[in-house]
C-alpha cells in the first residue's frame, strides 16, 4: 500500500499528461497535417470565416458529459466554413477538459448534418482551397477522434457527406430509428476528404466500406447495426428526449472517476491507432497514471467482489 501511495505521487497529473504526450509523440503528431506539408492553418481559418452562417455548439456539465450541437437547422446543419472552424475551437476546448469522460456529438433539430454547406463548397472549389479544407478538416476530426474521452455521434435524421463522415469521428454511433447515414460523395463526384473513408475502413472492414462508398447506400439503422457501422439503434418508444437517452446509454461507459475512463480511452486509442510494440509500451505508461490511484485504492480497500 505505501509503495502504491508513493508510486501515486510520483506519478503525479504531470505524468498522467506526460503519457499522453508520449502516446501523441509516438503517433509521430498530433496533428495529422503542419507546416511540412504545406498547411497553414491561419490561412485556411481565414478563408472559412468568409462562408458564415450556423455555429457548433458546446456544453460541458458537472457530471464529465459534454454535448456538442452541428447547429445550422436552415441548412440541415451543413458545415458552413465558419462551423468549421468553430468546431477546431471546440475541440481545443475539449482537449483542456481535465473533467471531461464523455461526448456526444449531435445535430440539432431533430437530424445530424448535410455535410459541406455547398454554397461554400462552390465558393472554394478550385483544388488549392479544396486541399487546405480537406487538411484542416482531417486535423480537427483526428484531433475529436483522439480525445481521451468515450464519444458517440446521436444520429438522427441524416448524416449525409461530411456527416457521414463527423459520424465516424467517435468512437460509437448511435441510431434514432428512421435515421440514414449516407456517404453520398460518389454522388458529388467526390470521395471523402475529411479522414471518412480510412476511419470507415476501421469501422466496417474494407469489403463493407467499399460498397457503402461505392453504391452511396443509404444505410438505415437495421443495416448499420448489422455490420458494425452503429453501435445501437434508438427505438422511438423509450423514454425521455433522443439526448436523454444517449447520455442514459453513454453513461455505462462513463461511469467512474476521470482519470479512469480517460485511461481507458487512451489505451483503447493506442491500440487501435499504432503498432503492437508502441500500443504495449502506451499500455504501460497509461497503467502507470492509474496503478495505486485514487479509484484503485479505494476499490483494493473494500474488497469489491466482481459477481
Ligand atoms: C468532404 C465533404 C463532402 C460533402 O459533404 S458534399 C455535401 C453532401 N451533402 C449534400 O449533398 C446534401 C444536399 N442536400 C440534400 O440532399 C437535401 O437538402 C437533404 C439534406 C436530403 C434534405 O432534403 P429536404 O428534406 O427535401 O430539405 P431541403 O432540400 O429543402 O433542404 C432544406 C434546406 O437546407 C439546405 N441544405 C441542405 N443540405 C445542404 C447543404 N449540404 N449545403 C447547403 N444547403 C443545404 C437546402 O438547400 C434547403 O435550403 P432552402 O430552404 O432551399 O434555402
């Protein structure tokens, strides 16, 4: 127990970051694009902020549950460019959530979001300003993906382009009955640009990935839970508001102390995203922060029995 106590204060909320930052170091960045490709973030900010319209709307409560709201109904909640980078600023702003456990990502008005506003998509069409979106997009969308906090897209209504793609940003989906997540960009003469298709491949297998791409289906509820694509389906009946009941269901997972969850997240994360060797030695670090912790303490001390 004393060696616990001491092992704990060595590794103090500093190692806990430095874990982190380690695992972030081995994915060589955190950032998926910087300066050494050509990206300049400020440029693109700028550009995005002539395309107005909407907001990307965060709420962080007491009990470690944040929910981020696409907010632009009159437009189905299509990413205008402003939106874009509101939601970089969110992100950030999560990424200091030391409280934070979990998120859930959703649309306003009862549906998801319509992907690209295409008004500024027709604005910004010519290749140049399509590649900085693309690398800006990529970058706050690996940086929500990458967050040590369990996440899961409410969907409801559509998830169409860009939508479908934010979907799979988090690390479950959830369906409202009727819902539909589409990847429509074959439709557009396009393939997905902000990470959909990789992070997609990972989700579904790249059997199931190149058919929803490659026949834009229209994947309902029933077939998304088939093949993995969401993690469960919303039925009309249950009670309280669709938000209410993802937190509800979130809540399994985000039940315990911070630190915990966000631990779990990590080495989940590690697992997924680096080899066996780098995700082992993430394994360990991680270990490191929670090992003679608070909550392990606390659960050595009262014998819990796990019946
Ligand atoms: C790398 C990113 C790639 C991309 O995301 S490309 C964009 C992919 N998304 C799309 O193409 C969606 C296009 N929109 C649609 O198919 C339909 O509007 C949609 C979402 C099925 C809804 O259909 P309805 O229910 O019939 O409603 P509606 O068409 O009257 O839409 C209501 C208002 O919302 C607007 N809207 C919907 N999606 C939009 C979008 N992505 N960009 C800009 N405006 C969009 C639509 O123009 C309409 O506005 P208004 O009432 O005519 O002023």
């Amino acid at each position: 127990m004393v060696l616990c106590a001491v092992r704990r204060q060595l590794l103090s909320s500093s190692s806990t970051c430095g874990a982190w930052a380690r695992f972030l170091q081995r994915q060589g960045r955190m950032f998926v694009y910087s300066s050494i490709h050509g990206f300049n973030q400020e440029e693109i900010q700028e550009k995005l902020q002539a395309f107005p319209g909407g907001s990307i709307d965060l709420l962080t409560q007491e009990s470690g549950l944040a929910v981020l709201t696409i907010n632009y109904p009159s437009r189905m909640n299509a990413f205008s460019g402003s939106m874009m980078v509101d939601l970089e600023e969110r992100v950030s702003q999560l990424e200091g959530w030391t409280d934070g456990k979990g998120l859930i990502v959703q649309g306003a008005s009862g549906t998801f979001c319509s992907g690209s506003d295409l008004n500024a998509v027709r604005a910004i069409s010519n290749p140049q300003d399509g590649m900085k979106m693309c690398m800006f997009m990529q970058n706050t969308l690996t940086r929500l993906l990458r967050l040590p906090l369990i996440s899961v897209a409410l969907v409801e209504g559509r998830a169409l382009g860009g939508g479908a793609e934010l979907s799979t940003a988090c690390d479950f989906r959830l369906m409202a009955s009727g819902s539909v997540i589409q990847f429509v960009h074959k439709h557009m003469g396009l393939v997905p640009g902000w990470g959909g298709a990789a992070r997609l491949v990972r989700i579904v297998g790249s059997q199931n990935a190149l058919k929803l791409l490659g026949g834009a289906v229209k994947v309902d509820p029933e077939l998304a839970l088939q093949i993995g694509l969401a993690d469960d389906i919303l039925q009309e009946e249950g009670t309280g508001t669709p938000l209410q009941r993802a937190e509800n269901w979130l809540s399994i997972y985000t039940k315990g102390p911070a630190p915990v969850i966000q631990a779990v997240k990590k080495v989940v994360l590690s697992g997924r995203e680096l080899l066996l060797s780098e995700a082992l030695r993430t394994e360990k670090d991680v270990f490191g922060t929670v090992w003679g912790g608070p909550a392990n303490l606390q659960a050595l001390a009262s014998k819990s029995k796990h019946r």
